[in-house]
C-alpha cells in the first residue's frame, strides 16, 4: 500500500463513521495535536477525546481534505494540505472550520501508521502574520 491509499483508507474511515478502521491506522504511541484540543495527546487520548464528544451527540459530521502534498521516503511519509471540517450537533448550530493540516506517518510491520497529526483552523495562521 502507498502512502497516498493509507491516507485514502483514513478519509474513507472518517467519511464512513468507522471509528475502529481509523484508529487501527494510528501508532499508539503517536503525537495528535488536534483543533479543540489544547494539548498533544497521543492515540489513547485522541480516543478518550473523540469518545467525549459521543457519536450520538452528531447529525453529521465530515472531514473534507483538500490540497494535498505527499512526500515519501523510504518509510517515512507526509501529508499535508487544507480541510474543512463539518458537523451538526443535534442540539445545537451547524459547525464549520476550514483547517490546515500536517501528518506524519511511517511503515511500521509493513503498513503505513500515523505518527503524528495536526490541524489548527485557517484563522490562527493568517490573524496578523505580519507586524503592522
């Protein structure tokens, strides 16, 4: 498998629901630096965060990757580029936050893994980039 179909196996995992196809593509051991978070946590802790939230407190929910750029060496690899992540909670607005994000995974028994991922919102990097 690519590094560009491990990714396409994760989005199709997130687009789908499958919680436990996601999570299998995660090192245990990996860094996640999440948008609502305000800690890195690794996989164990994104679990506890994800479950926090509970699938039964959404209507919906996407994550939309776009823009990517892969890079891979040997076994290691990156992904990074733009998404947008949607959801409706049931009681509460719709929420939409355009993000950028960066991945880095790395083959671990032959499979690629994710070792690190972070996404922040589009905002936080363009809110006064440059001194006035």
């Amino acid at each position: 498998m690519t590094l560009a179909e491990a990714f396409e196996t994760l989005r199709n995992a997130l687009a789908t629901g499958d919680l436990e196809g996601f999570y299998g593509l995660i090192l245990p051991e990996a860094h996640i630096l999440d948008e609502d978070l305000p800690f890195a946590g690794d996989k164990a802790a994104f679990q506890d965060h994800i479950s926090f939230h509970g699938p039964d407190n959404w209507e919906g929910f996407g994550w939309i990757p776009r823009d990517l750029r892969f890079f891979q060496q040997r076994g290691t690899g990156s992904v990074v580029g733009y998404s947008t992540f949607r959801g409706k909670p049931r009681d509460a607005g719709y929420r939409i936050r355009p993000m950028m994000f960066s991945q880095g995974w790395r083959k671990a028994d032959g499979d690629w893994k994710l070792a690190l991922w972070h996404q922040s919102p589009i905002v936080g990097h363009v809110t006064r980039i440059s001194p006035a």
